[in-house]
C-alpha cells in the first residue's frame, strides 16, 4: 500500500517484499516437512479441484473486497449518500447470496460445481466492469443498480459451488482442515485485495474531493473485475466431477 508514496525500488518495499518471501518460503517449508499435522497440507493441492476451488475464492475474494471497499466510499464520498443510504443502495448487491445462493447450492448437487463457479465469476467480472464503465462525477444511481444486480447475482452462485468442491475434494477426515485452508485464502484474497485497490487508487485519485475520488474509484473497480476474469479462467480448470 505504501509502494507508490515510498517507491517501488525503495529500501522499505524492497525490504519488505524480501522478508515477506522468506516468511512464506519457511512456512511453505515446516508445513511441507516439519510439522506432523500441517495447516496447511500441500499434498492435497495436488488434487485439481482443491486447487482451482482454492484459487478462485482467493481471487473472488480480492474482487470482492476491492469492490465493497471502493463501492462503500463511492456512495458516501463521491455521490454524497450517507451511511445509511449508502448501505441501503448496496442492498441491492449484497442481498442477492439471501435469494440466489441456495438454488446455486441446490443445482450444484445435480449439475456440478464448475458451471456455478465459472458463470458467477463471469457474471462479477461484467457487472464490476460496468460499474467501473458507469463511474464517472454525477452518476446517478440508477445506472450503477443493474451492474450492482449482475454482480451480486456472481458471488452468489459462487459462495456455495466453492465451499462445496473444495469440501468434496478431500477425504471426509480431512473436511476440516480443507475448510481452515479456504476460509484463509478468502481473507488474504481480501487484505491482498484492498492493498493493491489501494495502491491504484493513490495513482490516479485521492480524497481531496468527490471527483477526484471518482477518478480514483473507476481504475480501481477495473482491477476489480480484471481479477474476477481471472478467477474465471481458474475456475475454468476445475473437474467436471466431485472428488477429483
């Protein structure tokens, strides 16, 4: 988040990128041979459909996080809303898992989690690219409610297929930490997420008024559904059949 305020060849990111990868290389490490019941047990994504499950709710979760950190602000610095209203206009995107998510869940048992996790990913990369395509000073509300809708209706559909492949891809002893691992790779998707909004936020806005942060908002909702392309793609590889 600091690199474009200190530099991205500065001796702080510098520095800060290098420990970071000498962290995750030693974790990577005692998990793969030093720990006798690891957290995270590398063998299993060996198995395509941990994997790509996996990977798609890391990067379905840094578009996600991405979205709701610049869309929060978006109705309250740049159109003027307040919290409440703000919260109420969202309603329309984070409302739709209450309504679609469990006849996702439910068709997913009889048609497989892949269609469900590669349309709902393509569905939050259109509406985020809408969203991002309708941002400009003035927008009035009702352009942003169908992107809102269409994406909305993608994290839907892809909230249940991922807990459900990455549960149906391991044995049953090992449910439970299969699910540790996601859920963990859904929050650092998040935090990775707002990190890098943030820095391309900074780039091109700021906070100094409501256009400025609107020229800020719009590439970073680009970004956001660039990544939902990409979880799309990953998802695109997962097993046409459960437990594989």
């Amino acid at each position: 988040m600091r690199a474009p305020e200190a530099g991205w060849g500065s001796t702080e990111v510098l520095v800060a990128l290098a420990v970071g990868i000498v962290f995750v290389a030693a974790f990577l490490g005692w998990e793969r041979s030093g720990a006798k019941y690891p957290m995270l047990p590398l063998a299993h994504f060996g198995r395509r459909g941990f994997s790509t499950a996996n990977g798609a709710v890391f990067l379905m979760f840094m578009s996600l996080l991405v979205a709701l950190f610049m869309i929060s602000q978006l109705f309250q610095i740049g159109l003027g809303n307040s919290p409440l209203e703000a919260g109420l206009r969202i309603l329309v995107w984070t409302g739709t898992p209450l309504l679609v998510a469990p006849v996702a869940g439910a068709l997913a048992d009889r048609f497989g989690n892949r269609p469900f996790m590669l349309t709902g990913l393509v569905l939050q990369a259109v509406g985020l690219g809408l969203m991002a395509w309708q941002v400009e000073p003035g927008v009035s509300y009702d352009r942003l409610v169908v992107p809102l809708i269409i994406a909305g209706i993608g994290i839907s559909m892809v909230f249940p297929t991922v807990a459900n492949a990455v549960s149906s891809s391991v044995l049953p002893a090992d449910v439970g930490v299969a699910s540790g691992v996601n859920n963990a790779l859904r929050e650092l998707g998040g935090v990775f997420g707002v990190a890098v909004a943030a820095a391309v936020f900074v780039r091109y806005g700021g906070y100094d008024s409501a256009e400025s942060f609107i020229y800020g908002c719009a590439p970073a909702m680009w970004v956001s559904a660039a990544v939902s392309a990409a979880g799309a793609v990953v998802a695109s590889f997962a097993p046409s059949k459960q437990g594989s």
